[in-house]
C-alpha cells in the first residue's frame, strides 16, 4: 500500500507523516512535491501539518490553488481515502473538501500539548479499526485549530455523522475545560460528505511510538490500511 | 572623501585611534562605504576586540571536536559517521527594542549557523532572563516575555524545528536589558561539513534569499552600544522575521550541499553582506569582488554603504563551483529562490565593492577580519563584592519549612513553565523523547540507538556573588542536567552576557568568568566548540548582572535508557548523590525568602562533580536508576517537590541529615548533588557503584503515597498533599496573564 504525503514548500510534518507511514507501519510512502501533478500512483493521500506557504494570509488559503491540488481533488472524487493533518485540515476546508474553517485559538496563543481526543465515528477509512467513545491522546501544535462553520452546515455535520473527532477529557467527557482552542461543538476532526475525506487538528503520526509518549495515533494510519485490504486495492 | 569628523566617527562607534588605523590599513583616507564596513566589522559585536584575549584562553579540543571556533557553528562527533553541530547567541538588545521580532530573528540567525555547516537543524533551546513581572515595571515586562515567547515561538514553530527546553529567569538587573539567549543544534554527516570559505579564484559568489532592504543598518554597532531612553527611536535598526523565507533557504542549501557544487556557504547576519563577503575572503586568504547592482533589492536607491551593511533576514551568500551555476540555480528554483550571482573570488585577498562598475571600496579582508582591534582593557575587583560576599546565615530569622517550601514553588524562576512551552511546538520532527519541562531536553537521533540531551544554563546570582565561581558552576550545573538524563557531556557552547567593558569592574567580572569556564570546562573534558559574546548589556548605566550562559550537549548511547526527572512508581528507593553544606549564599531561598542576594555561591569541588556526572551515565546507562534530578534552585525540598509533579500525584518520605538547621538542609544549593530512585531490589548495587565512583550516596527515603512529607534529622518539616504542592507550582507562572485569558 502506497502513502502519498504532499509537500507544500511549508510543510513542516511532511517527514513525520513519512516516518509513520513508511517506517512505524512498513507501509511505502513517497512524497509528492507541490508543483507536481499526479499523485504517483497512491492508495492513500496525507496532507500533512506545517504552514503550507508561510501560511501569513490565511492558514492554508494558497495552497488550495497549488498544481498538486488538482490531483487532490480528483483523487477525493474517485473516493479516495485522503487525511489532512493540522495544517492539512485547513488546506481541505480552504479548498472547499471539506465544510468550515479553523480560526485563531480562541485564547490567541499557539498549543502545543498531548489532549484527549474522542473518536466519535468509525464508519471511515481512518476510523474503522477504532471504537466508538475510543479515548486518544494526540498531540496538538497549532495557534489556529479553533473549528468554525455555520449553524446550517453545523447541524448537518452533526445529524449526519460527519464528526468524527471531539477534544475530551482523560474520561472521554466533553467539556469546555477540555477543548484547547475554543472549536464549535469541541469538533477536533470532520470527514465529508462521501467519508473518504477526514482532516483532523491533532498529529496522529507523532503519536505512534510509545518513546514519544503515545502510540494511540496508529490506529488511524491501521484503519486505512485495513480499509483498502478489504476493499482490494493491494491486489492492484 | 576627507571630511571625517568626530560626529561622523561617533556615529559609527569608531574612536579616533581606531580611525588613524583604519587610515594605516589602507594607506589612504577611507571613503563613506569603507568607513561604514570598517565601523561594522570593528564592532565589539563583530570583531570580539575587548573579549578576544580571554576568550583563547578556553579549552577547544578534544577527541570528539570535529570544528571549533572559528566557523558558523561547533561540531562534535556523535558515532555512527554523523556530527552534531550547535551554537548559542544572544539576541538581546534587539528583543529589548522589539521584543517579537528581536526574539523571532535570533531564532532565524541561529537557525542559519547550522544549516549554514550542512546540518539539518533539529532542536531549538533558549535561555530568557526578565526583570520581575510585578512591581513597577511589571506591566512592560509581561509584555517584553509575552513578545519574546511569541517571537520565539511563532519562527520556529513555523520553520518547523521543535524548542524542546530551555530557563527563564527573573531578577531586577534584566529589568531594563533583558536577555535571549538561544540555542540550536544539527545532525550533519560528519565528513561533510560545510566550511564558510571562498577559494578558488574565479568562482562565482551567489547571494540566495530574501531581499536586501534598509533595515537593520548597523544593527551590530546597536549591539555595541549602552542603552538609555532614547533606544526605543533604534526600532527601525531591529530587522523582520520570515521563517516561511527562512525555510525554503534551510531546504534548498540543504538540498545543494548533498551535492559537491558549493565550496562555502556562510549566513548574511550581523553586518550583513560586508560580513560574510570579508569573513569568507579572510579565512582562505581570497579575495571577493561584488558589484552591488546585482544584490537583489527591496526598495529603489539603495546606496552601496547601505547595502553593504544592511541586516535584512534570511540571505546567505555562496561560493559554488565555477562551471555548476545551472545546477545550484536549478536548486534554488525549484524552491522559488532567485539565486543572484553578485561576484567572484579573487586571488588578491581584497573585498572589492563595485556600483554599476565603480570601485566604491576596497579592502584587504585581513585589515577586516585579523585586523581589527584587539583590547587589553583595564580590570579592576568591583567594589561591591566586599559588601555583598558577607552573609551571617546564622542569624536569619527562621523560617516555616513548608510555607518557604510553598514560596519558592511560587516564584516565576522556579514554577512550572507550561505556559511559556505550550506555545512552542516541542514534539515536532518526532524526535522529542523527553517533552519539555520534564528534565533536560533529549532528542533521539533517526537511523540510530542513539539520543542527544541537552541543557542550556545560568546562573546570574551566583555570578554577581563570584563570577568566577558561578560560571564553573553554570558549567557543572548544565554538565550534570545532560548527565541526570543518561547524556555523557561531550561539547559546549557558551553564550556571555555582559555589562560596559569599558568599565574596569565588568572587564574583570568577564575576565574572571571566562576563567571559571575555562576550568571547569578543562576539569569534565568538555570542550567549548563556539559560542557568541553580548557586551554593553546596560540601560542607563546599570549592568545586568555578569551571565555567562552554557549550553552542554550529551550522548546518550541507547536512547530506551533516558531518564527523567519524575518519580515513577510507588516503593522505589530515593538516594541522594552528594553532600549538602551549610550554602545558602546567593540561593533562591534567600532572595525569595529573606529578599537577599548575598552570600557566597556554593563551593564547587570539580573532581566530585566530575564523578557524579560519571556516575549518573554509567547508572542510568545500565538501566539501574528510575529518575534523576538535579539538585540546584531551591535546594532538595525543591527538587523532591518536583520529583513528584506531573506523576499524577506520587509522593514520598523523606528523612534528611540535618546540617546546620531546617532551612539550610532544605534549601542550600550545595553543587554536585542529584536525587535519583531506583527499584528497592537494586538499592545496594546502586550504593556500590556510587561507592567505587567516589561518589557519596545515601539512602534518604521511598516513593509513595500522596504526601511529600520530608523530615530533617527525624523531625518533619515539610508534609503536604502533592498536588497542593503542584497546584502552586503549576498556576503560579500564569497567574502573571490571566487577565488576559480568555
């Protein structure tokens, strides 16, 4: 099974999605720079964490418009499994992939610290090996996590599924005092309509050797590759 | 050009004496651009004229030292054919000025030394001193730490290096010259350093990066000068940050230097252009000829005087192979980099400026470079020591163990820095083993068993009390925090912050403290590899106190054998290292307690901290201790207390050897002392080893329990819930900004 991790020229968790994928889990892994225009050949897309472009503008608002973008896109409407990653999360919602946007922190400050993070659905790629109520503890690393989106598209995420990360306390209970950056409904991660697209705020691939202080990120990185043997692609 | 006046020389930091040598240098008058180059490359900042002679005096070899003095950055061996290659500087006139971005652009500066020698940058540290956060200019240092956290933060989290550790400090001198200090490291291969060199006549100098602009002109003749009132009018001298800028340069010469195309690569920081131009000629004994016209430019009509010395972020300058330009070009834009060729090494060893062709100045690099003054300034023992020296302990008042206890955990130097490390990113490059506040820093090396533990440290106090004796044990105390974590120390760097050299009294505080560096760097082998030194470090005529900052690296062989400073399970077995005196000179006790800065600093005897250091990495190199913790600020109760925090609650019993009172077993900082736990089992065997090492080991208690409770030769003085305990530590920092949270 093949990871892509996109390379934006800011991207600075580009070798840790690398490092989980290809020498944590023994998966193949390349990475796939901005400019180019085809995704060499992957079974599974990571948009990894960092400041895609410096990021001074907007979290993430130019690298929607990098060439690699477009095999992104086509890649996510063929069903593709595709994880954005902190600053991967926001480059899917600025590409419109995903619904919503991550503002500041509510307390303006950048955190960079383990948090509970509750798994709230299973039924994606990057969730069916996890159970529901799962508590992980995940670093988060960002000044702008903080979810947003509007009542409308709230509730629909909601009614249908499509929250499937909240921050939590050690007992997996959600509460304001556990939610770090100030996100509506203490969302921490969302996938889209179709459930092959999931980006997430916390690095689930620095938290996958028990020597950086948790492993509960794997079981992410496991789903997904479970999920594609079931489906066959590593016959292709 | 002949109308060279006193203003003109003033304004340039020049005396007249060093102007007629400039005039001998050359053999003629200087003209505007060659004065300008000549003022920044004889600054104290650049050309170390007052520190020099000292500063030859450290120790700078050793088995390991692949570089020393003398480049962008030191190297030391790590096994496994790689290097790791470090270096502190201090930033701390600019974060005073402009506390983000001064903070920001030191973290850039530094950043760029390592890269600069080919090694991929992977840990930051800093060392921050403020003055206090209340009273009255309390208001104007939160917001000078909130800007400096902030600036350190929003660089390196945004370039992507993770600042993994690092001290803060705060006491009244730092109020009006507060200091940054920080620190960086690097793996590099070891037998393809980067060397900042220009050889070759012929090939071609590039210049990569950002722009040039008009800020930042004469920045390091800034940083040679007093404050007073007027500095905050220096704004525009303070440069902007650009990490994302800085990142595409770390990525892209990275990138070239896996390659054989480059000869030199040196940073454009201090001084700019004229820096790296001369500094590159001079180490080879090469010459450079730039023209100006082709230095990429930020804003129209640019002087050359003003290019030349302008300190705009993020450029480098390069010496690549004649007949590869397509190919390091291709490097560059694949990065979108513009990658400008502005000269060409010579044979002559001169720096040749050109304007659209014109000569606007030319200079041996050696009149530059070895040229420039050197300073045997006049010493003289301060006045103060007499005074401030005497302490009759005895006749303190004494004092509630617990609420001192309570007190001290309540100072912003000792209490727990979340606030200040939760807003850097410190896991990411997921190498971060042990996470920031649990000990010294340590980050596994990729590709091997190997991990690096480091510790930057300072100890102002002490050094106001005795500089000669707290830069020894700022030596030790930074030496024993790698080895608590299972590091055996192997290189150093320093970082001196200083008053007025000009003042006899800060010339002998320096003198003295170089000296204490020098012997007990000598003492544990550890060799200094590099480092920066910040002078004129007064605002209005008071002078910080003298602050020789050490950064230690150490190698830990089998990474899954690092150890923290927390207690790990109920039973274990505490034993102290050491020996406690009578000590409480110049301790966090006193000043918090008794609002005293008086006293001797602890006595160091470096033979025993030499074999506690090696007998911490042997014990925790054969897995047999649980923690360790260095036992400094705050003395054992301290130490203990911290022992227990972020363990969820453990406790422990305790029961000390009394020496001389409560107060004093409690909370003297005595050197050469750790407390570490073992399991009950290997109790005796850790008492054997320490025994052949020499060094003094007892049993004082177990861990377990809820209650920190530590008695004094059989009398409880301390005994509290440990979260109560951890809850004053652990809000404490923050109280200072919660009327800003949200």
């Amino acid at each position: 099974m093949k990871f892509a991790v996109i390379v934006f020229p800011g991207s600075n968790c580009d070798h840790d999605a690398y490092h989980a994928t290809k020498h944590v889990l023994g998966q193949d892994a390349e990475f796939v720079w901005h400019k180019d225009t085809t995704l060499k050949g992957a079974d599974v897309v990571i948009l990894p964490g960092g400041f895609s472009y410096g990021d001074y503008l907007r979290t993430g608002a130019i690298a929607q418009f990098s060439p690699v973008m477009t095999a992104v896109r086509e890649f996510a409407g063929s069903g593709g499994p595709i994880l954005g990653i902190c600053n991967g999360f926001q480059v899917l919602c600025e590409a419109k992939l995903l619904p919503g946007a991550l503002l500041r922190n509510k307390d303006l400050k950048f955190h960079c610290e383990h948090v509970g993070v509750r798994v709230e659905q299973t039924s994606t790629p990057f969730t069916n090996r996890a159970s529901a109520g799962q508590v992980l503890k995940l670093p988060i690393a960002h000044g702008e996590g903080n979810y947003f989106a509007d009542q409308v598209t709230l509730e629909q995420l909601e009614s249908s599924g499509r929250v499937i990360f909240r921050y939590c306390d050690n007992g997996g209970r959600i509460a304001d005092e556990a939610n770090p950056n100030g996100s509506l409904n203490g969302i921490a991660g969302i996938c889209n309509d179709r459930r092959n697209v999931v980006g997430l705020m916390p690095h689930p691939e620095r938290a996958c050797e028990s020597a950086l202080g948790s492993e509960d990120g794997l079981v992410l990185f496991d789903s997904v590759v479970a999920s594609l043997a079931s489906s066959g692609a590593l016959m292709a | 050009m002949s109308t060279v006046d006193a203003a003109l020389l003033d304004r340039h930091g020049l005396i007249p004496d060093e102007y007629q040598r400039i005039v001998a240098a050359l053999g003629r008058e200087p003209s505007l651009t060659e004065l300008g180059i000549f003022s920044v490359m004889w600054s104290e900042h650049c050309s170390y004229k007052s520190s020099r002679v000292h500063l030859r005096t450290l120790p700078t070899e050793g088995p390991r030292v692949l570089q020393g003095p003398g480049e962008n950055a030191g190297a030391v061996d790590i096994g496994d054919g790689l290097a790791a290659v470090f270096k502190i500087e201090s930033h701390n006139h600019p974060s005073f000025i402009e506390p983000y971005q001064g903070a920001a652009t030191g973290v850039g500066g530094i950043i760029r030394d390592i890269f600069t020698m080919g090694a991929r940058p992977i840990a930051l540290m800093n060392s921050l001193r403020f003055g206090p956060m209340n009273g009255t200019h309390g208001a104007r240092t939160r917001r000078i730490v909130e800007g400096v956290v902030a600036g350190i933060a929003g660089y390196g989290n945004s370039i992507g290096i993770p600042t993994v550790g690092g001290e803060i400090s705060f006491e009244e001198p730092y109020t009006g010259n507060p200091l940054v200090n920080v620190f960086c490291l690097g793996i590099a291969k070891a037998d393809a350093l980067v060397k900042a060199r220009a050889e070759g006549a012929g090939n071609p100098v590039y210049y990569v990066g950002a722009k040039t602009g008009r800020d930042g002109i004469h920045g390091a003749t800034m940083a040679s000068a007093e404050f007073d009132e007027k500095s905050a009018e220096k704004r525009p001298a303070v440069q902007v940050g650009d990490p994302f800028m800085e990142k595409l340069l770390l990525e892209a010469c990275l990138e070239l230097m896996k390659g054989d195309a480059h000869i030199g690569v040196q940073d454009m920081g201090a001084a700019g252009l004229t820096c790296a131009t001369s500094e590159m000629g001079a180490r080879s004994g090469s010459g450079i000829e730039i023209d100006v016209m082709h230095v990429p430019q930020r804003e129209s009509g640019m002087s050359p005087y003003e290019i030349m010395l302008s300190e705009s972020q993020e450029r480098m300058l390069l010496v690549v192979k004649k007949g590869r330009e397509r190919e390091v070009e291709e490097i560059f834009e694949k990065w979108d980099l513009h990658a400008a060729q502005v000269g060409f090494v010579t044979d002559d060893g001169l720096l040749r400026v050109k304007d659209h062709g014109t000569v606007v100045a030319e200079i041996p690099n050696t009149a530059l470079v070895d040229g420039a003054p050197v300073y045997h300034r006049p010493m003289a023992r301060p006045a103060y020591l007499a005074d401030v020296q005497h302490l009759d302990a005895a006749a303190l008042p004494p004092v509630h163990a617990q609420e001192g206890l309570f007190r001290i955990l309540s100072s912003p130097t000792v209490a727990n820095k979340r606030w200040v490390y939760r807003q850097y990113d410190h896991m990411v490059r997921t190498n971060t083993i042990v996470l920031a506040g649990m000990g010294a820093a340590v980050v596994r090396v990729k590709g091997t068993s190997r991990a690096l533990a480091m510790s930057v440290d300072g100890n102002g106090r002490y050094c106001y009390l005795d500089p000669r004796r707290g830069a020894m044990l700022a030596v030790a105390e930074a030496a024993r925090n790698v080895a608590c974590a299972g590091g055996h120390p192997i290189g150093a760097t320093n970082c001196l912050n200083f008053g007025n050299p000009e003042r006899p009294e800060i010339m002998w505080q320096f003198a003295e403290a170089v000296q204490g560096i020098g012997d007990a760097c000598r003492a544990l082998d550890l060799p200094i590899t590099g480092g920066n030194v910040s002078l004129y470090n007064e605002t209005d005529g008071t002078a910080i106190y003298p602050t020789p900052v050490l950064g230690v690296v150490g190698l830990i062989e089998d990474a899954s054998r690092t150890v923290t400073r927390v207690f790990r399970g109920e039973g274990d077995v505490i034993v102290l290292f050491g020996e406690t005196f009578d000590e409480l000179g110049g301790t966090e006790f006193l000043k918090i307690i008794h609002g005293l800065v008086k006293g001797q600093p602890p006595g160091l005897d470096l033979r025993k901290e030499r074999a506690l250091i090696a007998l911490l990495v042997r014990a925790a190199g054969i897995g047999l201790i649980r923690s360790a913790h260095d036992c400094s600020d705050g003395g054992i109760a301290v130490t203990l207390a911290e022992c227990a925090f972020d363990t969820g609650g453990i406790g422990c019993q305790v029961d000390l050897t009394e020496v001389r009172g409560a107060d004093a077993t409690l909370f003297s900082e005595s050197a050469s002392r750790a407390i570490v736990t073992a399991a009950a089992q290997d109790a005796p065997t850790l008492l054997q080893i320490a025994a052949e090492a020499g060094v003094p080991a007892r049993l004082i208690g177990r861990v377990g329990g809820s209650r920190l409770r530590i008695s004094v030769g059989g009398r409880v003085q301390i005994d509290c819930d440990v979260r109560d305990a951890e809850r004053q530590w652990s809000t404490a920092f923050n109280s200072y900004f919660r009327r800003q949270a949200s």
